[in-house]
C-alpha cells in the first residue's frame, strides 16, 4: 500500500493508517501489529529508522520535516496528531 498522502486529505486518520503500513513493510510486522500508542522504540524503531520514516513520511506529504520528529512525537498516533495540524 504505497497511496499519496498528498492526494487525500492530511487527516490524522489517513496519517496514522499511512504509518502502520509504511512501518509494518519497513519491519516485516503484520499491520495488525503495529499498536499506534505504543512507542515507536518498542517496534525496534532506531535512530537510523526514525530518520528514515521521518524522510519517508516527508516524500508523502510533500513538505519538509524535521529528521527527530519521531523523538518529539514518540507513537504513531503523536505523530498523526501533530501532521494532520500542519498548515498547507
């Protein structure tokens, strides 16, 4: 599952359901897994993979972000929440 963020509203919703997939891919998990409070750390998520989904996530949206935000926004849902708020 590889949709455009861009072409569908930037809901938080759509961000979170972006990130379980791109996440379950990356580390082999089965989506069902991938428990969107839990930590990203607790998915084995390092500071290489952090980068990594950030840059990902960065491609998909269209605009840049910061390479820690995963450390800012520590669980999937943190940062659904905090992509779906940014302005256009």
């Amino acid at each position: 599952m590889d949709t455009s963020l861009q072409a569908s509203p930037l809901t938080k919703e759509a961000v979170r359901e972006w990130l379980i997939a791109h996440i379950a891919k990356v580390l082999t998990l089965p989506p069902a897994d991938i428990d969107p409070t839990a930590p990203f750390e607790r998915f084995g998520v390092d500071s290489v993979a952090a980068v990594d989904i950030a840059l990902a996530l960065e491609k998909k949206i269209g605009r840049t972000l910061d390479p820690t935000l995963l450390y800012h926004y520590p669980t999937i849902d943190k940062l659904a929440e905090h992509i779906s708020s940014l302005k256009p």
